[in-house]
C-alpha cells in the first residue's frame, strides 16, 4: 500500500469514528475543506475521494474533478454526497476559484434547485447557505411509504441516507461545504408528477425549482410522486409519513388532480372533496397550516379546459374550510396564453414541464403565497420581486444548466 492510499484509508477510518457519537447516534454534522487554507477539525477532500458508505462522504463515480487554483473544480457537473439520517439540515457552500471566474448552479438530492446561476470574479470566494431536507421511507411509530419501483431505482436519492449535491453550470467551483442540522418551518408539499422532484431532463415540476426562492430559514419537503391521486397518497402512506414528522407552525401544499379526474367512479368528485376534507382536519390537528392547490392546465387547456370540475372543486374546498387557495389553474392558463407562439417551449409532452415552464409555474406559486398573505411569505428571498403569469420571463433568454441524468421515459400519469 502507497503512503496515498494509507492515507487515505486512515482519513476514512477517523470520518468513521467521529462518526459515533454519545448515544450511538449518526453524525450530522460536517465541515470539508476542497482546496482553501487548512483548517481546524475539517475534512481535507481529494479528488480521488470517491463516495463509500465506510467513509461516509464522498464524490459519487463518475466526477470528472480537479483540484487547483484553491477549489475543486470541473469542466462537467459532479456530485458530493455526504451519510446523514433523516431531517432538515443547513447547507453552507464557499464557491470560487484564486485564477478564474467561476460560475455555480447546485441542485440537490433529485434536482432541487438551490442555488441559481452563482457567479464569482477570479480571485473571489463568497459563501452562500440553503435547507436541503432529507427523508426516509420509514415512519415513525410504524409503517413504512409504499415506493414505487422508480422510487427505489431513479428517484432513490430522494429516499436514501446520504444527501447528494449537484454542482453544475460553465465552471463549477467548490471550496468549502458545511452541512449542520437545523430546526427550521417546514413546508411538506404532496402531489403527482406535475410536482414531484423529477430525477431527469428534461422532465421537470414547480415543486424542484421552489427551494431556490426561500431564504435559508425554510425547508422545502416535496413528498409529491407521478401517478398519485390524492386518495393513492393516503392509501400509500405518504400523508401517514408527512403527518409523522409534522410540527406546529409547518405547511402542507397539496395539489392534486391530473390523475383523480380519470376515475369512472359516480362519486369520484365527492370523494376526491372529502379526502381533501380530511387532509385539512389532520393538517390543522397537528398544528400545521394547509394550503390548496389546483393543479395547474395541461397544454391542450389553452383552447379548452383538460380538468373538468376537480379545480373548481380545490376552489369549493378552501371556501367552505377557510383554507387559503393558491388558484396555479388560473394563473396557468394565464401564462400558456401569454407564451403565444412559444407555448410548446414550457412543455416536455401535453403535461408535464420543462425546466422554463416549472421556474415559471413555481414563480407563480411564490406570488400566490404574498397574495394569500401567508406568514411563509416573509422567507421569501429579498430578490423575488413578484410576478406576473401575463409577463413570463422570455423564453429565449431563460437558462439552467441540465444535469446529467437524461431519460425519454414519460412520468406516470397525465
């Protein structure tokens, strides 16, 4: 064995140990250093640090990194993955390069936009901090959510007991992370694949791109999965998990309806009602406040509505239980017609979204919020201006960098 690997071997063998703490319990929090000077208790990473469940941290294969210049850098997006149990953690990244100008999008667990588009002048390294929430299948007291096998397979980083950054954009460049766990609001979001964390391009939701407008003083928890029906997510554990974990003063967003509008059922629309009744009660019950959601048009909604009665029926809902509204049905429609031309730019097929359309959509959702008056509103980062659906970002100028996990595989449901 070289010196190098010795080394790196005992490096891994200390990570392990402090790993153990009093109580037996997993560490939860890190401090790594990527190039910048030497410092006190923190973990000095290589490029050559791949990932192990020994170690406990490390870059997941296929991370074309090198270090130089006081950072980590690459001509390619990589990712870092670190061994942490379920829970809302604190993320602080120092990013730039000593010779260059650096450019920086992250994303986590499955393309969660965190942080947008960062750029740094050579010589200048600034630290920027965001949530990232972690979840697990388990439920406390019992029970487990019922995954599906994409769940357990594609969409796995979002249920598995590592956080994983993205680090993307023209020149990525990582100097210093900090991850610490923190006590912080959180809003659960649940719903179908107009709002899931889609794993791959170019499928996309409003529910990925939200973390990047909240200030790190918030969670974002999106526990929507493609296919669902709401009465699917009940029968399927995942408002079971949510409401396991929720605390007074958290949120819960639900939107719900592609897929229930299918159902052949007399009384489908009544009880698609009643869920969301019981939902509300449940939500309240624990402390949380509850917040509605129509699902937002299908493209074909331009000429004529897709949904039937389901977003009047979210609209009856909030009236009758004093249940703010988020009305991205309305303000959907609103943006397709202003896009004109360019319509098919926000769209991936006839439902789901592209990375333009749900920056936009989630735009909406975070105006919705002011216009609710919600107390979640004053998390809102200072930069977040409003917006208005009748004048969309331009399409031709909008980017963000794609990550590298492509696939041609529809999302479940429609």
């Amino acid at each position: 064995m070289n010196i190098r690997s010795f080394l790196f071997r005992l490096l891994g063998a200390a990570s392990l140990m402090t790993a153990i703490v009093a109580g037996g319990q997993e560490q939860t929090s890190y401090e790594f250093n990527f190039g910048g000077p030497a410092k006190s208790g923190a973990v000095s990473v290589s490029p050559a640090n791949l990932y192990s469940d020994v170690n406990g941290y490390g870059f997941e294969p296929g991370a074309a990194v090198a270090a130089a210049n006081g950072c980590i850098s690459s001509t390619n997006p990589f990712y870092f993955s670190v061994k942490l149990p379920e829970g809302n953690y604190r993320v602080t990244v120092t990013l730039g390069d000593e010779a260059a100008a650096s450019t920086t999008t992250i994303k986590a667990e499955s393309r969660r936009l965190a942080l947008y588009h960062f750029q740094t002048s050579p010589g200048q390294f600034v630290t920027r901090t965001f949530i990232v929430n972690l979840r697990q299948p388990e439920i406390a007291g019992g029970g487990v959510v019922h995954l599906k096998p994409r769940e357990k397979t594609e969409e796995w980083w979002d249920w598995d007991n590592k956080l994983t950054l993205e680090f993307n954009d023209t020149h990525p460049c990582l100097r210093a992370l900090a991850i610490d766990p923190v006590e912080v609001p959180t809003v659960y979001i649940l719903g179908d694949s107009t709002v899931c964390d889609q794993p791959s391009e170019p499928w996309d939701s409003w529910g990925q791109m939200l973390p990047v407008f909240f200030k790190p003083e918030v969670a974002i928890a999106n526990h929507a999965e493609s296919g669902e029906t709401i009465a699917d997510s009940l029968a399927g554990n995942r408002f079971k998990k949510v409401f396991s974990l929720m605390k007074p003063g958290d949120y819960l967003f639900i939107q719900f309806g592609h897929n229930d509008m299918k159902s052949k059922k007399p009384d489908a629309l009544e009880l698609y009602e009643t869920n969301f009744e019981a939902v509300i009660a449940e939500t309240r019950a624990k402390g949380g406040i509850p917040v509605l959601v129509t699902s937002m048009e299908r493209k074909a909604g331009v000429i004529s509505p897709t949904l039937e009665g389901y977003p009047d029926a979210v609209r009856k809902v909030a009236q009758r239980e004093s249940c703010a509204l988020i009305d991205l049905n309305a303000m959907s429609l609103v943006f397709y017609k202003a896009l004109g031309t360019n319509l098919d730019k926000a769209f991936v097929d006839g439902t789901h979204h592209d990375n333009y359309g749900s920056y936009e959509l989630a735009q909406c959702i975070v105006d919705g919020i002011r216009q609710a008056h919600l107390p979640l509103a004053k998390y809102i980062v200072d930069d977040f201006k409003g917006f208005d659906p009748a004048h969309p970002d331009p399409v031709d100028t909008f980017y963000m960098p794609a990550s590298p996990r492509q696939s041609a595989v529809k999302p479940m449901g429609n």
